[in-house]
C-alpha cells in the first residue's frame, strides 16, 4: 500500500544562512527531511498541517496566487534552465526564493512529483487553480519538442499580457465603482434618516396640500424603510437564479451573453476585451509551434462569452474588417504569426479606447444621477417647509 503524503510547515536555513519558512508534502518527518537536504536546506523545526486546516487555507488563499507570482516563477525557471541547470534543481531554487507561501508549496510538490517519475506538464494539471489549460499545453508541447526556455519566454509574455488586460478592466471600473459607493451611500442616509424626519414635520402641518415630487419622495421613503430588506432579497433571488441558469441552460446563457454585446459602450468593451485576449492566446499557441487548427480550439476555451466562443473569423462578422484582411494576406504569404501579433496590438489599443469612451461616459453619468437625486430632495422638502413657515402665526 502506497504511503500517503502529509503537508508539513517548516522553518529551515539554506546554504547563506538565511532562514526560509514554506510548506512541502511528504510522507513523514524522515522524508521531510531527506526533501529539505535536496534543497539544501538545514532543517531547524517542522509539524505537521491538519489536512482539513490545509485544504481550507488551500481555498482561502489560492486566490493570493496573482499573475505576478507565475511570471516570475516562469522567468526564474527560463534564466536557470538557460544556465543548464535541471528542471527539479531549478524548482528546488525557485522554492527557496519565492515569498508567496502557497505557491512556495506548489513548487515544492512540482519539484517531488517530478523526481518520482511524472513530466512537468503532468504535475502541472494537479494545480488546476494556479496553472490554466494554456499554460500546461504549451510545456506539454515544449517537452516534446525539447524547447524549454522558449516555452517559458511565450508564457511570460501571455501572463505579461493578461496582467495588463486585468489591469485595463480594474482601471475602466475603479473609479465608477468608487462613485456608485457614494451614490448608493448617499441615499441610503437621506431615504433612510434624512428624509423621513423631515417628512415627519410635513404631515404633521394640518391644511397645506403637498406637491407631486414631495408625495413621490415621502412614497419612495416609506417603501425604502418597509421593503428595501424584501427588495435586496428579491434581487439576490434573482441573481442566484440568474447564475444557475447560465450554468446549466446553454440558451439562456447565449441569449444574455448575445445582449451584453448589445449594450451601449460596454458591450463593445466586452466584444473588444475578448477579442484581444482571444488573439494573443491565439498568436501564442501559433507561435510555440501549435497548428493552427489545434490553437484556434485551445484559444476559443478562454472565451467567456459565447456569442464570441461560437464566432469564426471569416463569417460572423464580429472582427473588424482589417483583421480579417490581415489574416487572409497572413496566410497566402506564411506570415500568419507577425498577422496575429498586428491584430492583438490593434484589439489592445482599441480596448484602451473604449475603456476610455466608458469612462466619459460613466463618470458624468453617475454624479449626474446623484445630482438628480439631491435636487429631487431638495426641491420637494425646503419648497413645502418655506411655504409651511409662511402661514405659520408667530
């Protein structure tokens, strides 16, 4: 029977005296130990991590392994292997100067599955939450061929790429976000303190008729103080369901994706933001030596629209007409990848644009809204209150 692997906490010291804390699997303290001197580390205390306590900080914290993390742990392994140095000493050094403690651990188990037989590729794919489907067929395909260090240069690039993608996207909603917050803030303290007291003071003044904006505004307080909790349930139902259904029903997901495109501004975001993505994917499968067919299939999986996913090139009509222009002149000329490197620039700088449109359009338009908001509050309780004090008999 196959002895099974525990995950074990260790301070150690390595060979210019500095301490490293990390994780590791293995099969008991012996092993622990034999792993550490591997690594050329000197063991200095070590326990044992509970496997429930270790799978839920596996949960809590694979989300801390950024994009970040994986180019550098790409890019060390490229200048190590460029130097001859093995895959599993490589690893081992990786492990010693990674300061994320959990992909720390996920090098080290890369490192001890390695050296029990499995090929990198294979290890990789019991990472699915640090390593995607691209980034293991492209060292599956640089195991075959034997090209390490071009494989890692091409994942570089397509993590450099995808870094400044998330970073495009948190840019446009940043600051929208920022002014939602204060939008929403806002009246949740006048509808729910401000305004009802004030409201208070106009029913109680007997003989004058309310205005139309001053009875809306004291309707729409009453209903967000007796039925906003029901009204936030009723949209988190509809939100959950919503989700449930994009999971499981294919043309109720295509049909909201097919909308989403047909919103003004962030649809053509969206539309422009997969498009690019798509391409750079594309251009890096072609460029590590996939064939065409091969890394248009592999390329269409990292779209999340389905409109999109469903597109080819030449007939929906979704790439602008010079992409497709540059693509066909591409091919009779075998110069297809300098095509799809010219088109994932054009898509990259278009998304920057239409980030911008989306700014212009979000940020007036969410301080107008709350602008609207406060003249809509001001004008329908200082109006009766200035005409209450009128007729009041001092």
């Amino acid at each position: 029977m196959q002895e099974e692997f525990s995950t074990y906490k260790y301070k150690a010291v390595n060979k210019r005296g500095r301490v490293v804390n990390g994780s590791i699997s293995a099969k008991n303290e012996i092993h622990l130990h034999h792993l550490l001197e591997e690594m050329q580390l000197s063991l200095i205390k070590s326990y044992k991590v509970d496997r429930r306590t270790s799978q839920l900080k596996t949960i809590f914290f694979t989300s801390r392994v950024r994009i970040r993390d994986r180019i550098q742990f790409y890019f060390q392994l490229k200048q190590l292997q460029k130097a001859d140095i093995g895959l599993t000493h490589a690893l081992s050094y990786v492990a010693s100067t990674i300061t994320n403690i959990v992909m720390q651990g996920i090098t080290n188990d890369l490192r001890r599955m390695i050296s029990e037989g499995m090929s990198f590729s294979e290890a990789m794919t019991t990472f699915p939450e640090c390593f995607t489907k691209l980034e293991i067929a492209i060292i599956k395909l640089a195991e075959s061929t034997g090209n390490m260090i071009d494989s890692y240069q091409y994942l570089i690039d397509y993590l450099e790429s995808a870094e400044k993608m998330q970073a495009r996207i948190a840019k446009a909603t940043r600051y929208p976000m920022i002014i939602l917050a204060v939008v929403i803030l806002a009246v949740v303290i006048l509808m729910g303190f401000v305004v009802p007291q004030i409201i208070g003071f106009l029913k109680i003044a007997k003989g004058f008729e309310l205005p139309f904006q001053t009875i809306a505004l004291m309707a729409v307080s009453d209903f967000f103080r007796n039925y906003s909790l029901y009204a936030l349930l009723v949209l988190a139902i509809v939100v959950v369901v919503a989700y449930f259904l994009r999971q499981l029903y294919f043309p109720f997901r295509y049909q909201t994706d097919k909308l989403t495109l047909k919103l003004p501004v962030f649809g053509e975001l969206v539309r422009k933001t997969e498009i690019a993505r798509f391409m750079h994917v594309l251009e890096v499968l072609y460029g590590a030596g996939i064939p065409i067919v091969v890394a248009l299939r592999e390329s269409s999986k990292i779209v999340t629209n389905e409109v999109l996913k469903e597109a080819s090139i030449n007939q929906t009509g979704e790439f602008d007409a010079l992409c497709v222009q540059l693509i066909d002149v591409a091919e009779k000329s075998s110069g297809l990848n300098s095509a799809l490197k010219q088109i994932t620039d054009i898509y990259n700088t278009e998304v920057d644009q239409t980030i911008q449109a989306a700014l212009d359009y979000l940020e007036p338009g969410l301080t107008g809204v709350l602008g609207v908001i406060i003249l809509w509050i001001a004008a329908a309780v200082f109006g009766p209150i200035y005409s209450v004090f009128e007729k009041l008999d001092f």
